[in-house]
C-alpha cells in the first residue's frame, strides 16, 4: 500500500480544466484539510462517503493535483467521485445505454457492504451482502464461535421496529444484577428452557417508539426476543461493567438461514455495576450508540467500498465499521417484586478481541486512527481511547467466518460511558460565542486524538 501511496503522490498530470474545474479550486494551501471544510463552496463535491470526504474507488484513482510545482503541500483528488459525478451528468441511465455500459457504472458507485448475512429479513427490508445474493446456494453448514458452543454471531443492522419490545432474560447466575461475576459451570440455555424456568422481564427503553424506521408501517404486536445470560460466557469486566457473550432468539418475523442450527445469534451483553453513577454510564453510552445508529448517521456503522482521505491523516484508509450494531437499550419492567437490583441491559454486536501493544502494524494503526477522526467528523468525542476499547478480528465480515483473517481484520472502538456529543450551537446570541463554542470542541478532539496516538503509539509519517 505505501508503494502505490508514493506512486499516487508522483502524479500530476489530472487535467481537470474539461469537467470545469479550476485552479480557483484549490486556492487555499490546505493540503488534505481541504477534505475537511464541507461548507467551502470552492471545492468540488462531486460524489462522496455519506462521510463527506474524499473517497476512491480504488488507490489508483487518486492523484495530487497541485496547481505548481513549488506548492507548499500536496492536494489529492480522486477521479472516482469525478466519474460518478460525469456518470449521473451525462444520465447513464438512458434507454440507449447497453447493459454492459450500465454494469459498468454500478462497478463504480459508493456501495455499502453488507456483512455475510445470517438473518432472514422481510423482502421490502432485505439485507443480504452485495456481494453474494444467492447465499442459500452456498454449501455451509452451520456453525458455532471457534472454541465455543455459542451460535455465529449477529453482525447485521436490524431496523428500529424489528427490534424486540420485550426481551425475557434466562438468568440463573444472577448476571442482570451487575455484580462482579466469576466464569463458572452453568446450565444449557436449552435445559433451562426445559425444565420451564422462569425468566426476568425487561422492556425496550432505546430506540424509542419515535425513533422508528420512517416509512414502516406501525406494528400490530408486540415483539418477543429470548437472552441467556451465563456466567460461564464472562468476556471481561472493567471498573463499571461486566460484559458477556449472550445467545439471542430474534423476534418473529426475524428468523435465520442455515447458519444457525436453533435460530440463535451471538450477541454482546452488558450490565452495569450496582451504582447510580456505574449505571449513569451504562445510559449514556445507550444513548451514544443510539444517536451513532439513526439515518443520519448510519455510515459509522457501516463498511463502505473504496478508501477515504480524511482530515488529519496522510494517507487514504479503508472505510469500515467505527462502532458496533446497536441491537436495544432494556430495562427491567416492573413486577410485584423489586426490580431495583436489576441492571440495564445493552445489546450490541460482538466486534473482537482487544488489540494487543506490539502486535500492530503502521497500516494497521492508521486505520485505528481514522476510526476516532470519524467519530470527531460525526461530533462524537470517545474519551477512553484504552487498547482494551479497541477490538480487533478476522476479516472483511462481508466473507463467511471461515474465510476471514486478520491479514485483513475488522477494527471497532467501544465503550462510550464517558463520550460526549458536540451538536452544533443553536441560539447562540452571537458569533463570538458559536467561535468559543467550536474551539472547545476542536480542543476536546485535539486531547482525544493525543490519547490515541500515544496508547497505540501512532505517529503519521
């Protein structure tokens, strides 16, 4: 990859003059922070990342563009977003067209992968990968968590109203009380199930009924998931949580392909320690990952084709998932007993491992890097940037499990207990405070990315 960036940053000959576009362009020496200023009207939009920024279908799409040579930095372009952009100008989509000519531009349009599916979604709410449809087709058989028991896990987005209103918790080790918890011998989900044991009842406070898909029609019943909580599938603890990996019976009409013997998924569940202030976290980080999940911003849990060159990095990154699913914020539902013992519970995609000092390449703690510059581009400061925050696996996700590697891994940042969201100040009185505004947030980020850089030991050449 640094071979071909040195190759990309040799070429100047991009003659932009016939699609319109000038020196004028490119007038302020801003080297890549020109990527970041959406609002500057000088720069060409053309056809982007949700994101914003520069994107490429490919590293050979990109070139420096420096109006002379004595320019002080480069400035890159990709002819990617050029294509796209000539492409819906010069209306492809004519009847003259051929099909060939036709396949050859959807080649090239900003596509969103879609991980390996294991859900099976009404036909108007499909999500199989785009790249393999015909997934009943492939000779798979079902599969189990390497060196576990557990269903393959859920790595796919479930649209708000599919997502359980009720989730009855299997709990017989007392999990969903948030107290420290030890790995330990417990029974089978399975022969829990048998012998008719009861279940805690919790009830969905995020996504709230507002917060639902627009355009579904509202639901007629009430929707039903199953979770076992088992001390025996502990991940870890830190110092307000406790985190494990929970088997997940997905409401009707949600079932699975032949990837899941019993219907179940592999999910992350986490519960709080017994505190006001340990809980308080557990609600923001719902919150977060709630607001990182609406429409607006669903591109930060997304992969995308292509690379993109983002402020505050030299070199063009892979464009994959920032944070996991959000699969539902739960809380106990009031019963003829005392719930005030019980934790929430946050249920979200199970991303890794945590990346481990020593073990990460320079490409590798780039793309780590741009994880926390799209967060900050979104208005998003994390503000625990610790390697176990960072998770780590095979990949890409968009290939079965068993096809994955972490030649080519899957990096997320978790834990949002202490993150805030900046929005943008509204009714401010004056100029002056929006400015104060804006650079306490710029200041937030510049301390964010410093913890970055020195936790992973980053430095960008």
């Amino acid at each position: 990859m640094d071979h071909q960036i040195r190759q990309i940053t040799q070429r100047r000959a991009l003659d932009l003059k016939s699609r319109g576009f000038t020196k004028q362009d490119f007038k302020k020496p801003r080297g890549i922070h020109t990527l970041h200023d959406q609002e500057d009207s000088r720069e060409p939009r053309c056809v982007r990342t949700p994101n914003g920024q520069i994107w490429a279908h490919d590293l050979n799409d990109l070139y420096d563009v420096r109006p002379s040579e004595d320019w002080p930095v480069p400035v890159y372009w990709s002819i990617s977003m050029v294509r796209e952009f000539e492409s819906a100008s010069n209306n492809l989509l004519d009847s003259s067209k051929t099909t060939e000519q036709k396949a050859h531009r959807d080649s090239w349009k900003v596509n969103a992968k879609k991980p390996w599916p294991l859900l099976k979604f009404p036909e108007e709410q499909r999500q199989g990968s785009f790249e393999c449809t015909d997934i009943e087709k492939i000779p798979y058989s079902t599969e189990t968590i390497a060196g576990t028991k557990l269903p393959p896990k859920l790595e796919e987005f479930i649209p708000n109203d599919f997502l359980p209103d009720i989730l009855l918790v299997n709990d017989d080790d007392d999990c969903a009380t948030g107290k420290q918890g030890l790995r330990g011998k417990t029974q089978s989900f399975k022969d829990r199930i048998s012998e008719g044991e009861s279940q805690r009842r919790y009830h969905r406070v995020l996504p709230t009924a507002s917060h639902t898909d627009a355009g579904h029609p509202p639901k007629d019943e009430v929707r039903t998931a199953y979770l076992d909580l088992s001390r025996n599938n502990l991940c870890g603890t830190g110092n307000r949580s406790s985190v494990y990996q929970a088997s997940f019976l997905p409401p009707p009409p949600l079932i699975t392909n032949f990837r899941s013997l019993k219907g179940y998924v592999t999910v992350i569940a986490k519960t709080a320690f017994p505190s006001k202030k340990h809980r308080a976290h557990l609600d923001n980080e719902a919150e977060v990952l709630n607001k990182l999940s609406m429409k607006a911003r669903r591109h930060i849990q997304q992969e995308w084709c292509g690379f993109n060159l983002l402020a505050g990095l030299t070199k063009p990154v892979p464009i994959g998932p920032v944070v996991p699913e959000f699969y539902g914020y739960y809380k106990p539902q009031p019963q003829s007993e005392s719930t005030d013992h019980l934790s929430p519970i946050l249920l979200v995609e199970d991303c890794g491992v945590p990346v481990k000092e020593g073990r990460l390449s320079q490409t590798d703690k780039e793309e780590i890097y741009s994880l926390f510059l799209r967060l900050h581009q979104a208005r998003f400061v994390q503000n625990s940037p610790f390697m176990h925050n960072i998770l780590i696996q095979p990949g890409p996700l968009t290939r079965p499990p068993i096809e994955r590697s972490l030649t080519t891994p899957s990096f997320r940042t978790i834990d949002f207990g202490r993150a805030l969201h900046r929005t943008k100040p509204v009714g401010v009185p004056n100029d002056r405070w929006k400015a104060v505004w804006e650079k306490r947030f710029a200041a937030e980020c510049a301390t964010n990315l410093d913890e970055v850089k020195e936790e992973i030991g980053f430095v960008d050449w």
